[in-house]
RNA sequence: GGGCGGAUAGCUCAGUUGGUCAGAGCGCUGCCCUUACAAGGCAGAGGUCACAGGUUCGACCCCUGUUCCGCCUACCA
C-alpha cells in the first residue's frame, strides 16, 4: 500500500466494479423492507453543484445504510426537462447561430433541444455517479420520457373531469422575455427604491374640485377605469357615484367606494384601479364591473392598439408606441406634469417581482390561461402533515408549510413556450370560429373563449359538430412542476398498475432543499393523494443551502463559487462527501470552506494509514476467543466500538448526519488510533504471544466493524481497504451478526457495499473497563503535559513514582504498567502505598472509578537532568551573550560599516541575526528550565 | 407589514427534555521526523455563551424586551 491515499484510481475503479455486479438494481420480488426514494431530478441544463453535492450525499448515506441493513433498496434517478430553463440554453446558443426558435418553428425547435439533450443531458448523471450516488440507474427517468408524458396526460384529464382545471382570462404574472406565464412562486421580489406619483383627477362637472390620487405605477394611468375611495371615509364618500376626467386621456372615469381596495391612511387615501395592470385593482374591477384595457404587449412596451382602446390622448399616444415601461413612465410623468396634473413626487419603497429564471421584471398580464383549482387539493395535504402521515424533518419547516397551503391561491400551469408537455386540449376550427386566431402559417392563439376538449389522445372528429377536421392542440406547455409533481409514482410506471408501484409505493424518504418545498415537495404531496389517494412519501428531510464560508449564496457571477468536481480531484470524493454530511446541522445553512475538506481528506489519509499498520502487524498467530476472556484493552476498544455503532445507527434514524460523521470521526481518529492502536503496539510486542494473537483478533475486528459503520460515508476508501485486507489473506475476524441474512438478495456479498451494517451488542459495552482504561489514559497525559510543560522530549525516558491509596486503583496501574510505560515514555514506574514523592511534583486531580482526589502524587525523578542542562545551556548563553555584544560592536562602528567591503558586512549582520535568534531561544528554554528546577530537585 | 431562523473560542459551528460539558474542527503556541500516518504525534492557550430584565435552589438552554444579521412571505396603490 502506498504511504498516503490517492483516490483517484480507486473511485472510479471501486464505481465500475460496484455497478457491473448490480449492487444498485433492485429486485422488486427481494425480501426485505421496501426503502424507496426518488432523486430530486436535477435539469438537464444542470451541472453538479455543491446543492445537488449535499443532496444526492445525504440521500446515498441513506440508501448505502438501510442496503446494508438488508432493506429492500430502490432509488430512482432521473432528470427534470426544465421547461423555461433549457429553452432559454437552446435559444441563446440560436441566437449565437444568428438564428431563433421563431425563425426554426416549434417543431424543429424541439427537435434541436432533444438533439441537445442526447448530447449535453447526461453530464449531470456521470456527475452523480463520479460522487458515488448508488441509485439504480437501470431505471433512470426523464420527465418528458414517454411513460411520463402519459402519467401527466391522465392527470391533466383526471383533474379536467373532476372539475379541477379550468381555462379563463386571468391576470398573471408574466415574463415579458421568456414571453410566459409564470406561477406565483415563480417570481421573486426585490426591495428597490421607488417613488409615489401623486396626480390629480378633475371631477367632470366640477373641474375646480379634483381628487388626488398616489401610484407608484403612473404609467399604467391610462388603463385606469376607475377611482376607488373608501366609503367611510369623509373626505371623500360623497364623490362616490361622480365621474373624473382621466388626465391624457378622453376618458371620464367612475369613482367608486371599495373598502378592501383602500387604505385609508395611505397615500391620499385615493386609488386609481387598472384592472389589467394590476392584481387587486384586477379583483376590484371584477367586484365593481370594471372594463380592463391592457395598454401593453406581451413584450411590455406600449400598444398602440391597447392606447387607442383606452383613448389615449392622440399625439401622447404617438409617442408612447412601443415604448418599454421604463421609458413610458418618464414620458407620461413629464406629459403630467405640463399639464398639471401632477400634484407632488416621493420617495417609496416598495418590492419589484422579478422572473426566477431570467431576471426579467414581471408584469401583470391579461391573458388567457389554465390554472389547476388548489383548495381541493391542499385540504388533505394540510391534514397529511398535521396527522403526522408526513412527517417534515426539521419539524420547524411544518408551520411555514401549513401557512404557504392554507393561503394558497390557484395554480396557473400553461406556458406560453414551447418545450415541456403541451397540453392535452384540443380546439374545433368550426365550433370556435373567431375564439381561433391564425398567427402564422402553423401556429395559433386562442382567446379565452375558445373551448377546449380535454383528452388522452387527439380526438379524430368534433363530438359537439362532428366535424373530422383536425382539431387544433393547444398551443401551450405545462409548467415544469406539474411533472415533477408526479415523480414519485410516475416513475415507478403509473398509470400502469406495475409491480414497482406496489411495492415501492408510497416512498420512504423524500430529501431536498427548502428552496423548492412549495415548488415541489408541496405539489407532490397534493398529487399523491389526489391521484394514488395515498401519501408519496413517509418523511421529508430538508436540509438547508450550502453557501460560501462568508455566508453569500454561492454564485458564478460573485465568483465564490467552490465547484464540488473540483474539490473531488483535489480532496477525493469520501473527503467532499463526509464533509458534506458532517456539516449538514439541521436548520442551518452550509457555510462550506476548503480547508474543512482537506481536513476531512487528512482524515481518510489516517484510516488509509491505520489499514497500513493492520496490514504490518498481521504476522503472527491469531486466536479466537470470546471478547470477554480478551485483554482489558481489547474489551475497552470493543465496549467503545458499541457505543459509537449505536450513536451512529441512532443519529441516522433521526437524520442527524452530522452527530453521525463526527461520531464516527472521533471515534476512528481519536479512540481507535491515537489510543486504541498505540496500546496495541505494546500489547503485540512479543509477537507470539497469546496476548499478541488476541491483539491482532481484536484489532482486525474491531476495524472492519468501523469500516462497514463508515461506508455509507465514505464508500470508495472503505471498499478498498476492506478488499485490500482480504487480498493479504487475512480473515475478516468474526464478524457481528448480522441484522439481516441477505438470502434472496440480487448479489452475493463480495463487497462491503452488502455486507451487514453494524448493530451494538449491549453484551460488549463494559462501562467497569472503560473507566479502567479512562483512568490510565488520564495518567499517560498527566506525564505527557509535564513533559509539554518542561519542555522534555519523549526521547528523555523519565523515572515515574505513583503513590496510592486504593487497592483497586494498585491493581489497575500494575496491570498496565507496561503500557504505561511505553506510553509516558518512562524508564521506571513504582506504584506503592508510601511511595516518596513530593506532592507539589503532582498535577491535577487523577480521578479512578471510586478513588479521591490525591489519590495519586507523581514524581519526576527524571527531572533531575535538568539541573545538569541547565548549567550547559547557561555556558551557552553566556558565550552567545559575548559574541553578539561584539557583532553588536562591530555593526555600530561607522569606520566598519564604511570601509569593510559588503559581502562581509553582509555576513556579519546575518551572523547577528543567527546570535540574536538563538540567544532568545536559549534564554526561553533556560527559564523553563529554572522554573522546575525547584521542584525536581 | 407579517413569519421563521441565527447571535457560543480568532474562524466555521455542535450543545440532546434547564443541574461534570462550556465542546469539536480549522487556525494559533510549544515540543517531537517515537519503524501506520509531518495530510502526522504529544501537549497548551483562547469564551461575562449578543445586550437588559425575569422565572428557578440553579439558565447557553425557559419567559419578556432591545440591538444586529440572514431568509421566507405580503396587494398597502
């Protein structure tokens, strides 16, 4: 083996070997628990990020455990089309061609995006697997595969004939450069420094008399259709019913009195309502009957048709004609204020939505969409979580669900773009004449009274007319979401009735971010029961963001970005991954640094190194015996183990990886080889003894054991060790039973990937021998921080004198005293009742099971050389102290510095340096020294 | 505006149902190339647990308030 661990040749060698027996398929007819999770799918744009690092790590560490536990394993990969997102990759990469998706038409469009996908989408799965993801690739899904395709088709009709999807006019949020629709949640907002237009309405017979009115918007005061006032409020309730003239405009507007609508205290206490540009003023013009002028295109620039509708006054219009927003505010808050209309200006804050995908400022839209109606929906998936049928990990995540799905609002699922599942409408040329309006040679819009006949498959013929023309598809996709929302039963192959299904369903674990909890994890859990009647999965582990080591979300543009297949080439993937999992606390985001990771890479250099020195002391003979007839380390070392094998089997059950990673850590670094294989060293120093063989026993066991408990962490370093060991021919020692038998499982052991996970054996954990050992170890490090103290090498064997009270306390030191020995670095230990020492030579309380403070005094005789050191150094000092008053001397002489030539004088100030140096250390090491003095002699 | 989370060693964070926990890793200091490992070993220094009150025999932990950071959410035009 080589002196550190390298990797590189061992990941992808260990990977390769891993999927060619198929330890990643599962076997629906297998026994064993079903344990299913499926993948959160990442895009097919998507490279691996250090979020999907986090995610697929911890959903491995689960799946690798409860393999290993003789669960019934599935995890079912796959990837997201992504709707927005991969059109808009395909489209700039057009654009950089000097063509467009228009100029394509849909269908080759389409064709290029799969064309790219074949080429590009499988980067992110080799991704996974290079991190060591263990799913069954075998089943690997894509949500606009075919079989999805048909599972969305059978919901979307489902919930048409269940009356909870419908087609409508709405306002919604739109992205005027993915030229879309957006859901709610889709769009983000920003604090942005806005200002409050204040602008006078004149009442129509009585110009004298105005009402003032603030928006933040006095662009869109040319699609207003009204003033809204609050009907209690004095200064205005007896306008309610009279007209204004709305400014630039040859419009006369109603003022209405709409409670809901107005604040009274804010602003004038007047609003104007623009039902098309607006979302409350939308609501308030449904509740007053208002008309609704879009005065914008879909691009957001003025519409000099939309204008004309709203009788924008001639020459402004003229001006304003495609004009983007931006431009058309300055422009009409000049033509206000020439007129006069404008009665003040202000500062405001106020939130700007913009397009999660693009960044694009949202704009409110009139258009035609389709929306799934929610409430029916989100009732039984409130009670699914409230009854604990889901069960949301951290628990703090279930108030912000119940929140976000008792206030939510329906959903709008079409998109105007073309890649994605276009919906399964159809439209009759002859029963929808004019609702049908011919854009271009192929494509069509279709106003919101076009009626839709919602089917699996095309329809052959009208059913209303009968006529056998062929009926138009609606020309828009799905949100993105509505797939995903189907994943957990979609890919195990419904609507068929698979055996998957049945088996595999409803999944046991769901883990994800908290970003996408209302994009995702909430719509999964309304499409599961509405469609399976039964929860997709049992448990939700959300765990948090993992952001740079200041903080700031990670992010190309701010350049923080610390790439995980970067970090794997450097550190290794166990190292990436055990850091991952050590720091995934719940409830707190991931500020991840690379150091932290090359820690964790020192720490399987260690567990490489400590498989080297098995690997050494193997020679020799090996005996079996039960644990209890083994030496008191060997017992301790096994007591140890079960305690870490139950913490780490716990902390997993409760999903807190990290208690689990930094059990494991301690316990591997900290008890097995700083201490565990330090007193084996001694214990096998007679190399044929029966000591030495029970050793060599407990010491194999005890590491293979720790390997299995370690390789859903860290899974390439453990398979190789693990097979390393083998090869050297060294049994495995015998291993602790097996939660499991694995008969009927796909593969036959070989790897430790399938060997049985480690349960505790309460029967080994001996709390009497662990303090025993405790006790020895508090000892050893007594001596040692003298020695630290006194600055005296562990070469310099030291005589130790240990006075004790107990009998039992005798007993224990005796037993170890060569193991003490060895460890303190000592020539001579004498143990006794009225052992001489000087009490003041002791350090702090040595507790023993069942003994007192002062039950121990130490004396160093050792350090009586130092009084001979010390008389040596000084004669050192002394002389240092001579020669570097003469250099000093030397250097202050202006004769010297001037006429000596610079090479010597060169020298002669390094040499003054070199005197300086030393005499300081000298002088330092010499007052330590002097300060023990006293006491040694 | 509402809600959630955070504030503990120089840095990043743990801290289980209020009573041997004031802890870990990194960093730092000193000593050590002791035949597994210098990507290492041994030892050490560092904290009024944000601030102010309160409950209690006792508070990092519970309650109230304050300050400062994040994030989510929202129609105050």
């Amino acid at each position: 083996m080589e002196k550190s661990y390298d990797p590189k040749q061992v990941e992808t060698r260990w990977y390769r070997v891993w999927s060619e027996r198929g330890y990643f398929t599962a076997s629906v007819p297998a026994e064993g628990r079903p344990y299913a999770i499926v993948i959160p799918p990442p895009n097919i744009t998507g490279s691996l990020h250090m979020g999907h690092a986090l995610n697929n790590t911890l959903q491995d560490i689960l799946i690798r455990w409860r393999r290993m536990q003789g669960m019934n394993v599935l995890w079912v990969p796959g990837t997201d089309h992504a709707g927005i997102a991969t059109q808009n990759v395909v489209e700039k990469q057009l654009l950089g061609e000097g063509t467009s998706r228009e100029q394509l038409g849909r269908e080759r469009f389409i064709k290029r995006i799969w064309e790219w996908k074949a080429q590009s989408g499988g980067t992110i799965i080799d991704q996974l697997k290079r991190l060591g993801a263990s799913c069954d690739w075998s089943r690997l899904r894509f949500t606009l595969d075919e079989g999805l395709s048909k599972a969305v088709r059978e919901v979307f009709v489902r919930l048409y004939e269940d009356g909870l999807l419908y087609r409508g006019e709405r306002l919604i949020n739109w992205c005027p450069r993915c030229l879309t629709a957006l859901s709610d949640i889709e769009v983000e907002h920003e604090d942005v420094r806005g200002k409050l237009y204040h602008i006078f309405y004149p009442l129509v017979d009585d110009p004298a008399v105005h009402i003032v009115v603030a928006t933040t918007r006095p662009e869109t005061m040319l699609g207003d259709t009204a003033v809204a006032v609050h009907p209690e409020d004095p200064r205005y309730n007896r306008l309610i019913g009279r007209t204004v003239r709305l400014p630039l405009t040859l419009r006369e507007i109603p003022i209405v009195g709409d409670p809901i609508l107005v604040n009274r205290e804010f602003g004038t206490g007047a609003v104007k309502i623009t039902p098309a540009h607006d979302f409350n003023d939308f609501e308030a013009g449904i509740r007053h009957n208002l008309a609704r002028l879009s005065i914008f295109d879909q691009h957001a620039r003025m519409d000099p048709s939309g204008m004309q509708g709203a009788q924008v006054d001639e020459a402004l219009r003229v001006r304003l004609a495609g004009k983007p927003v931006h431009e058309a505010r300055a422009i009409v808050v000049e033509a206000l204020d020439k007129g006069g209309h404008l009665a003040k200006v202000e500062d405001h804050a106020m939130a700007l939505g913009k397009c999660y995908r693009c960044k694009t400022v949202v704009e409110p839209f009139l258009s035609p969409q389709w929306f799934v109606k929610i409430k029916p929906l989100a009732e039984p998936a409130i009670k699914a979580v409230e009854e604990g049928r889901i069960r949301l990990i951290p628990e703090s995540w279930v108030n912000n669900y119940l929140g976000w799905m008792r206030d939510i609002k329906d959903w709008c699922v079409s998109r105007q773009i073309w890649w994605g599942h276009q919906i399964p409408a159809w439209y009759c040329r002859h029963c929808n004449e004019g609702a049908i309006i011919q854009t271009s040679p192929k494509s069509y819009a279709l106003s919101s009274e076009a009626k839709p006949l919602v089917a699996r498959q095309a329809p052959s013929h009208c059913p209303d007319c009968g006529h056998s023309d062929p009926l138009i598809q609606d020309p828009d996709v799905l949100d993105t979401w509505f797939s995903s929302a189907l994943w957990p039963f979609s890919t195990l192959g419904w609507p068929d009735q698979t055996p998957e299904l049945a088996r595999y369903y409803p999944t046991a674990t769901l883990v994800t971010g908290f970003d996408i909890l209302f994009f995702w994890v909430a719509r999964m859990i309304m499409m599961g029961l509405k469609v399976m009647g039964e929860v997709p999965f049992r448990e939700v582990y959300i765990h948090a963001l993992v952001r740079d080591a200041e903080g700031q979300k990670m992010s190309k543009s701010k350049g923080n970005v610390i790439d995980p297949l970067t970090m794997m080439d450097k550190y290794g993937t166990d190292a990436l991954r055990f850091t991952l999992a050590s720091m995934a606390s719940p409830g707190r985001d991931i500020k991840l640094s690379e150091e932290r990771i090359e820690g964790y890479r020192n720490f399987a250099n260690k567990l490489w190194n400590a498989a080297r020195f098995i690997l050494m002391n193997l020679e020799g003979p090996r005996a079996e015996a039960p644990v209890a007839d083994r030496s008191p380390v060997d017992q301790w070392i096994t007591s140890r183990l079960q305690k870490c094998i139950d913490e780490v089997n716990h902390s997993l059950e409760a999903y807190r990886f990290d208690e689990a990673g930094n059990a494991l850590y301690h316990f591997i670094w900290h008890e097995y080889c700083d201490w565990y294989l330090e007193l084996a060293k001694t214990a096998m120093a007679d190399k044929d003894s029966r000591e030495a063989a029970l050793t060599r026993t407990t010491l194999v066991e005890t590491f293979e054991t720790m390997l299995r408990l370690l390789h859903p962490f860290m899974p390439f370093i453990t398979e190789e060790i693990w097979q390393t060991i083998k090869q050297e021919g060294a049994p495995l020692g015998s291993a602790p039973p097996a939660p499991t038998k694995r008969e009927g499982a796909p593969h036959a052991g070989g790897s430790i990937m399938v060997a049985p996970y480690p349960t505790p054996n309460p029967a080994l954990i001996h709390d009497p021998i662990e303090g025993e050992i405790k006790a020895i170890q508090d000892l050893v490090t007594a001596v040692r921080d003298l020695r630290g103290v006194h600055g005296i090498p562990i070469s310099r064997k030291l005589s130790l004198s240990v006075r004790v009270a107990g009998v039992e306390i005798h007993r224990i030191l005796d037993t170890h005293r060569r193991t003490i020995m060895a460890l303190a670095g000592l020539s001579t230990l004498t143990v006794g009742k009225d052992v001489a020492g000087p009490a003041e030579a002791a350090t702090g309380p040595i507790l023993f099971p069942g003994g007192q403070p002062g039950d121990l005094s130490i004396d160093l005789a050792g350090l009586r050389d130092v009084a001979k050191e010390t008389s040596q150094k000084e004669k050192r000092l002394k002389e240092l102290a001579l020669r570097l008053e003469q250099t000093e001397k030397k250097l202050s002489n202006p004769d010297f510095v001037a006429k000596v030539p610079p090479e010597v004088l060169a020298k002669t100030r390094g040499q003054h340096q070199e005197f300086r140096i030393e005499y300081d250390k000298l002088s330092g090491e010499l007052r330590r020294l002097r300060e023990m003095g006293g006491g040694a002699a």
